[in-house]
C-alpha cells in the first residue's frame, strides 16, 4: 500500500526523510522556571520528566508527514486488519479478542468522521497494529521530538514563540479534531504537520519519568519496562489546566503506560503542545484527543 516517489531517494510520498545526526532532545531548567512563571499551577513534578537536556544522535529516518487520518485507517478496517493476527503483537490481539471493537461502536467516528481528520479512540495497540499493516511502525520517543522541533531545540515545530494561528489547541475553540493539513504554517522544518495540537500521537516508548538521565545518546528505544504508577488520575479529565490535576485516593493508578507527544485540540498551547512535552497513558486506553503517527527505518 506505501506508494513511492520516482525520486532517486525513494521516499513514500506520505512521508519525510528526517537526516542522520544530533538535536537537542528535553528541557533545561530554566526553560521549565520560566514555565512556572507564565502558569503558577503547572506541577513542577510534570515538567521536570523533561529533565535533563541533552544531545542525542538519530541515525535517519523516515516519518509520516501527517498523523493517520480516518480514511487511511478505514482502509485497514476494511482490509480485515481486525481478524488477521499476523499484525498484531500478542497482548494487542488479547486486547481486541476481549474488547471486540468490530462489534461495537469503537470504531464509528472512524466511518462517520471528516476522513481527512486524525483517527481518535484508537488504543497503542490498534495504532501498533495499524502500522505493522502498513509497513511501518510507531516512532520512538526520540525519533518524534526531533521531527518535531528539528535539531536547535526550539519549543514549538515553528519557533520559540507560541502563535495559536498555527494550530488546533485549546485557544482556537475549535473543540474537535480538524484535517491534518489545515496548518501549513505549524509545520516542523522537515515537514511534518501537527506536530502541535490537533491530537496526542502514540509513540513506540514505554514511559518512565527518570529515563532521560540514564538513557543512551544514540539511537534511544526506551525503558525496557515501564515505570509502575507514575501518577494519579488522567490529565486530559480536567481540560485546558490539566497540570491542576492532583493525586486522590479515589483516582485509580495509571500503570505501564506508553508515551504521548504532541498535545491535542483541548489543550493549552503554552504548555500543552510544546515540543518537549511527555504526557502518557495506558495501552489500551483510548479518547477523541489521541491519535499517532507511523514511521520507518532506512535499511
């Protein structure tokens, strides 16, 4: 299904060449002082997994230009992707086996969406799935961010300051999902659309608030386990403050969650959507603010 440029490169015409080399990946501490200093009610223990920044080196890649629209994944549906085991890794197939999402209504916005828009309420392992069809995969963690803010470390995919005309965020009041290529001006400088706002994209990393301080500087694939009980409750519950939200005994524990990028529609863009920000949830969770990306390595 990829289809190719007659470029020498080969590049799938859906996707970006992101070079070999090195950018600078998280956040200093002043960056995240100055954070605290526009929005008193950030929780410095949510900004502080960015600590601490440091230079890593990708081998090249390559990146979807866009994050998968309804209409790619309705393509997968209806190619059977849902009964075909091969494309599903052993606790995604569990995962579907249990939740039978062909006969519920999981799957509906995907049918009855705008197709140009990001596919929502797809778990890890539906986009997991989704891109062992297509013949990619999900990007690392590492491989998202520098496709993300290039390789100066810029907070957001166009510059250091916020513009809310450059993408769906909180701001704008759109309070849904919009085409993939409404924002032209809000793209990395690879390419890449939606790198900010619009939906959180899965990426391939299990989620550990410590990992950047022990982490390899080249080619990182993540944790090899994920942290257990990294915080309490679900951000994206309380809407545009969700740094507000704080541990209860009644909140139940998130536990061996996978790593969200990007910020999505109801988010706040200061904070929410920059670059360097790591939210995360469980695998099988899903909502209409989560969506993903796939990638491919060269070789």
């Amino acid at each position: 299904m990829i289809k190719i440029h007659e470029g020498r490169q080969g590049i799938p015409e859906d996707m970006v060449l992101i070079p070999e080399g090195t950018f600078l990946m998280g956040s200093t501490k002043q960056d995240i002082d100055r954070l605290l200093e526009i929005d008193r009610n950030i929780e410095t223990d949510r900004l502080e997994n960015e600590l601490p920044r440091r230079e890593v080196y990708l081998s090249a890649y390559l990146i979807d230009k866009y994050p998968v629209t309804n209409a790619q994944y309705k393509r997968f549906i209806e190619s059977d992707g849902y009964t075909q085991k091969a494309f599903w890794s052993d606790a995604g197939w569990q995962c579907i086996l249990q939740s039978n999402p062909l006969q519920g209504n999981d799957l509906d916005s995907i049918f009855h969406g705008d197709p140009d828009s990001p596919v929502t309420n797809i778990s890890w392992y539906e986009a997991e799935a989704f891109a062992t069809w297509a013949g990619k995969r999900l990007p690392t963690e590492a491989e998202w961010e520098k496709a993300a803010r290039g390789t100066d470390g810029r907070i957001y995919p166009w510059g250091n300051e916020f513009d809310k005309t450059r993408l769906n965020c909180a701001e704008v009041k759109i309070e849904k999902p919009t085409p993939v290529a409404k924002y032209p001006q809000g793209q990395s400088v690879y390419g890449c659309f939606d790198m900010s706002g619009n939906v959180w994209e899965w990426t391939a990393d299990w989620y550990d608030s410590q990992y950047y301080s022990h982490a390899p500087n080249k080619d990182p694939q993540g944790p090899i386990i994920a942290e257990e009980n990294p915080y309490f409750g679900r951000p994206e519950n309380v809407g545009i403050s969700i740094y507000e939200l704080k541990p209860s005994p009644t909140s139940g524990a998130l536990s061996a969650c996978k790593v969200l990028r990007g910020g999505s529609w109801n988010g706040s863009g200061i904070v929410h959507v920059r670059c360097a920000n790591r939210d995360y949830d469980e695998p099988t969770y899903k909502n209409d603010t989560i969506g993903f990306r796939c990638a491919r390595s060269l070789g």
